[in-house]
C-alpha cells in the first residue's frame, strides 16, 4: 500500500492535482474561522450554548452544506447557496422545455446552465445572507457596541457590508470547487463538504474519549459512569463505525446488471455486432441527496411549531410536536425522517433517471433486452427494476440515517458523537473519499500503475 502511495507522487501530474487541492481545501478552512467584524462571537458563543434546539439545528445544517453559520464567519453561508441553486435548475431541466432542450445539447448546453446557476447563486445569496443579518444577528443583539449608531441600531452600512462579505464568501468557495473540479483532484464541491465532516470528527473524538484521556484507564469502566467511558460503547462504535464503511462501499458499487444484446450487421463479407453485454443500473442512484433534503426539511416543522407555540405559550401540544421535531430520538421525528427518505429517493431517482429516454438509446444503437420488444416494454421493464432497487437503497439510507439515533439512546451516548462515527456524516465523507479513489485510480491505470484499490 505504501508503494502504491509512492507511485502517486512521483508522477508529476498527479502529484500537481493533489497538493493544488490540499492547498484550495485549506484557504476554505482558513476562512472557515474568519467573522464577520460586525459580529460578538462572546455573545453568540453564549446563546449557543443554551439554546441546544437552534444550535442543533444549525450544526445539522452545517454538516451537509458546509456552512458555519454559529459562529458568523465570512464562510458563513457555506455552499449552500450554490446547492440550493444546481437542484433547482436541476429539476427545471426535467420538467421546464427550454432547459430541457439546452441539457440535450450537451456540453455546451451544460456550460449555459452552470452560468445561469452560477447567476441564481448570487441572488440566493443576498436573500439567505440579509435575512441572516437582520433577522438573526440583529434581532438578537449579537453586534459589537463599537458597530451600533447612537440610537442603538446598526447603521444600513455594516448590514450592507456583512451582507456582501458573506455573499462574496459564497461565491469565492464556488470558485474554489471550480477550481478544484478543473485543475485539482475530485468534485470540488463534495470535498468541500467532506473537508468540513472531517474537521469535526477529531473533536467529537476528543469528548467522547475524554474520560479515558483524563483518568487513564481508570476512566474506562464496564457500563460506564459520570466520569468513566464504558467498554461497550467504544465496541458499538467501532462495529458502527466499519459496518457503516462496508455497507456505504457495498451499496455504492452494487450495480443491477440487466442483459443485453447487440443486433447483428453484415458490411461485405464480414458480421458486427451480436455481442452479449449489460445495462449497469445502480442500487443507490440517489446518492446522498435523499438524507440531504430529508434532513433539512424537518428542521423547518421544529422552527415553525415553536415559532406557533410562542405564541400560544399556553398550548402544550404545540410544545411537545415543537421537542419532537428537536429530539433525535423521537418516534415522530425517525418516522417522518425515514419516510421522506424514501420520497426523495424514488423522487430524485425519477429525475436523473429516465427509462424511456434509456429505451430510446438502446434501440437507436441496435441494442436490446432478450424478452423485451424496443420501445415501451424495455421501458416498462426498466422502470419496474429501477423501482425495485431503489427501495432496496432507500432502505440502506433510512437504516443508515436512524442508526444514530438508535445508538445514541440506546448506549446513551451523545448524538453528536453518534452521527459522526455511525451516521450519515460518515455516510457521505466515505462516499466522497470512495469517489477520489476512483479518480486517483484513473490516473494510474491510464499510466499503467496499479490503481489503489486493486
């Protein structure tokens, strides 16, 4: 394995790609710490460290959008803008005609939407970044004195600065994973997304290993205590931790390879075609996207039940759906967390993966199913595996995005802790590494190296 990393360096290329990405993935974490100068960091330290529903909401978010949005930094808004902006335009491009027509044109037509994406990023920006400002850090007094006016309010002019510097700070990670996607190693954006994962890691680390840092191994106890670390916890997240890896490799190469026969063609003398090959058709087509839009969605009936229930304080109904929709571990929470993955499963895969469209290309290249007629029984065919695989795969999801959960209740552990070594940050961090394998591989097998993974 050593040698094979050696290989990777000593081709000059390569090597170029990498430390190019290293070095882009290490101004956005740089910047990552910067705020805003408007901002008192002591104070919303403080907020946010007794408010757990609000802080908890926002570190979720910050997991899959890179965001930092606790602390006001200059990275604040994260790429989540952009990936806001690329799904719209995404689902636009399957239902809206000229979109429709501009993607078949492909690369060109490509290049169009990414521009208009990049557009619709700028706006995105300035909307989510002005009603963070005024409607987060002003309304709960999280201005430095030296910013406020004698009246006591912030001048439209430090709103206006905080409100372009964290839209420029949007904008230039976009350009980063821009520039990692052209010159570097890998998806930029996912990178940026797996950089800020990784970087979280080591400190949920530190807590949950706390007690047998202080005590030594007088802080490891079977069971477990107020000041001890038990021996069974750290077994379920090793087990979590490895069964999770397997599971995410497992589930990312499984593959529905569906026969498929090519007709023959007699040129002269000699006969083409009639070979024997397979429609490679994946288990988990959706990819992370399904947990993504699962999650964010339900922070929002958590806003608005305990916005309603503000004004209601008498209501005790309302308070109990708003701590339900905050607690992890709910029965109401994990039911409607499982059941939007798989919507968004089937919704995402019926998106990025049209069976007619499929059928339609195989016959115009002569190819076709035994058993199937080209055309719309191919189609029919496909759709009804497709279906079939990918409530397979939404299964792995659900069971993946739960197991957290489960595990923080169960062994009584934190779920921050929890969702970092078993959950869906793990999830898509080795997705992503998987990812930069395969890349990594491509470079050496056009070599004629060994790739890594063999």
């Amino acid at each position: 394995m050593w040698e094979k990393f050696r290989v990777v360096f000593t081709i000059p290329e390569l090597r170029q790609k990498i430390l190019l990405t290293l070095a882009l993935l290490a101004v956005y974490r740089i910047g990552w710490w910067i705020p805003l100068p408007i901002v008192d960091t002591a104070k919303m330290a403080e907020f946010f460290g007794t408010q757990g529903g609000v802080a908890t909401v926002l570190r979720q978010v910050a997991t899959f959008t890179a965001t930092n949005l606790d602390q006001a930094t200059i990275f604040g808004l994260g790429i989540m803008p952009y990936i806001s902006a690329s799904i719209i335009f995404q689902l636009l491009s399957s239902v809206w005609k000229p979109l429709e027509e501009l993607k078949k044109e492909g690369e060109s037509g490509q290049k169009k939407i990414n521009e208009y994406t990049r557009y619709a990023t700028v706006f995105i920006c300035l909307g989510q970044s002005w009603f963070y400002v005024r409607g987060f850090l002003i309304a709960n007094d999280f201005v430095r004195g030296e910013f406020l006016n004698s009246s006591g309010g912030v001048p439209f002019i430090w709103m206006l600065v905080s409100v372009m510097t964290m839209t420029a700070g949007t904008i230039f990670l976009m350009w980063l994973g821009e520039q990692i996607d052209e010159f570097g190693i890998g998806n930029g954006i996912s990178l940026l997304i797996m950089a800020n994962i990784l970087a979280r890691m080591p400190g949920a680390g530190y807590d949950l290993m706390k007690p047998l840092l202080q005590g030594g191994w007088k802080g490891l106890s079977l069971g477990g205590g107020a000041d001890t670390m038990g021996v069974e916890k750290l077994i379920v997240l090793i087990g979590l931790f490895v069964g999770v890896i397997c599971g995410v490799v497992f589930i990312t190469q499984g593959q529905r390879r569906i026969p498929t026969q090519s007709a023959k063609h007699v040129r002269g003398r000699r006969v083409y075609g009639g070979t024997r090959q397979y429609l490679p058709l994946r288990v988990n087509q959706a990819g992370v996207m399904p947990i993504i839009f699962a999650s964010s969605l339900l922070m929002f009936p958590g806003l608005l039940f305990t916005w309603i229930s503000n004004l209601s304080p008498k209501s005790e109904f309302l308070r109990d759906i708003s701590s339900a929709f905050y607690n992890h571990a709910s029965y109401l929470y994990n039911v409607m967390y499982v059941l939007l993955i798989y919507f968004f499963c089937y919704f995402w895969t019926a998106i990025s993966f049209n069976p007619k469209d499929v059928s339609d290309n195989l016959k115009s290249h002569g190819t076709f199913i035994p058993g199937y007629r080209p055309g719309k029984r191919t189609a029919d065919y496909l759709e009804k595996v497709m279906v079939r695989i990918t409530y397979v795969g939404a299964g792995f999801l659900a069971l993946v995005a739960i197991l957290p959960t489960v595990v923080a209740s169960s062994v009584n552990i934190n779920y921050a802790i929890a969702s970092f070594y078993g959950g869906t940050s793990l999830l898509i961090a080795v997705s992503v590494a998987f990812d930069l394998v395969q890349k990594i591989d491509s470079h050496l097998v056009m070599r004629n190296y060994k790739g890594l993974l063999e």
